[in-house]
C-alpha cells in the first residue's frame, strides 16, 4: 500500500487519479491550492507524489518539486502536464522528477509508471506485510491475523488498521485519520472516527487479548504495544 499525494488543481482529475489509487488499495490525499501542496509534500512523508505542472494559470508546480528536493526530500515524483514539447519534459525532469507523463492519459499507463518509480525507489524488498507483535496484515492477500486467529475486517476498516500499523506508536489526530482513510478535508463534526475505532478494537480484541489501539488524550489514537501515554 503506498500513501500518494495528488497535487491537481483541476478536481475532476484529481478525483479520477485519486479514485483510482484508493480501488488499488492505496491512500491518495488532494492538494489542489498551491500552498497547501508546497507545505504539505514538504512537511509529511509519502511513498509517491504525483504533480501537475501548472495549478491555476500562473503558479509553477515545478516550485513544489524543487522546494522538496531542495531540503533533501527524494520522495519519487511523477509529474503530469498538458505541455508535450520536449523542453517542457527536459525542464519537468531537470527540476527533480523522477518521470512525466502528457495528459490525456489512462490510468492503466499513469499506474504501470508509479509501480516504477516505487520499485526503483525501495531499497529492499516490498514491504508485504505489517506486524505489531501478534497481530499481521498481510497487504498482498488483504488478510488480518492476531494470535493465529483471522479476522475479517471490511475495507474500510483494513485501511484505517493499515494506516495505524504504518505509524505505529505513534499518536495520531482525527483530522490525520479523516484525511489518509476518509478523504475528508474538514471535519465533519461527527463522531465517526470514534465509531470505527470501537469497531476495530472490538475485532482486534479476543477476550484476555491486550489493547492495541489506545486512546491519546486531547490528541486522537495510538497503536502499540505499551498503553503508555494513553488510556
């Protein structure tokens, strides 16, 4: 599962590319204002961000990509532009892309490319599954595993343990969790996150099995084996 940012100032494409990544089992998030782009490629971690070359008529993408590898960040880069000409691509590539793509494009071709650029990117073998002590998810078979027990989680429910998984120990927001497996850029002053949380940890949690997911107070959730800093 990689974890995309898809900057595009055009929605309707953004939502085609960001649709399709998340029916591969991806998390995709959208930037499509300029300054939200630079500040968050240049202040969160992905696996991939794909950049359109102009956002808006007169805001340069090339100046997100070139703030990212001016602070060292090699994050793989897939730049997308309507300009074919071969100085456009040359300019795109010289200013830290890792490859570019001419719109219109198909989605099958804009895939094949990142699959690329991630296999090229990774240093080791694909990570192919997750584990926190006896609990496994196997992100190639898309199955659950806690002491030798399955679990059957629906979709939804396997990314929102994926994204935990991929930042154990760490406390996360609901605005973080909103945005990575929802979607959502505002909060929609409901209680869903707590619902799905419940959901999962009931999943999770044979009788005397211990907590995985703890509550950080003030903050949001944590995943781990230690409740500290938690309830």
């Amino acid at each position: 599962m990689w974890r995309c940012l898809v900057i595009e100032d055009e929605l309707e494409n953004a939502r085609y590319i960001a649709d399709g990544l998340r029916a591969q089992g991806h998390v995709a998030i959208i930037a499509h204002e300029a300054g939200d782009a630079l500040r968050r490629a240049c202040g969160e971690t992905w696996d991939l961000v794909i950049l359109d070359r102009m956002l808006g008529p007169q805001v340069d993408g090339l100046h997100i990509l070139q703030s990212m590898r001016g602070l060292g960040l090699r994050t793989p880069v897939l730049v997308l532009s309507a300009l074919s000409a071969l100085d456009e691509r040359v300019r795109g590539l010289k200013a830290g892309g890792d490859d570019y793509l001419t719109k219109p494009f198909a989605f099958s071709e804009l895939l094949a490319r990142l699959e690329a650029l991630v296999r090229r990117s990774r240093t080791g073998e694909e990570v192919k599954a997750l584990q926190l002590g006896d609990l496994r998810l196997d992100l190639v078979h898309r199955t659950v595993q806690r002491n030798g027990r399955l679990i059957a989680l629906k979709p939804r429910e396997f990314r929102l343990l994926a994204y935990l998984l991929m930042h154990a120990e760490q406390p996360l927001t609901r605005t973080m969790l909103l945005e990575a497996v929802w979607d959502y850029r505002f909060d929609p002053q409901t209680n869903l996150i707590d619902v799905q949380i419940s959901r999962l940890r009931q999943k999770l949690q044979a009788p005397g099995e211990a907590p995985l997911i703890h509550t950080v107070r003030g903050v949001g959730y944590r995943i781990g084996l230690q409740a500290e800093g938690g309830a």
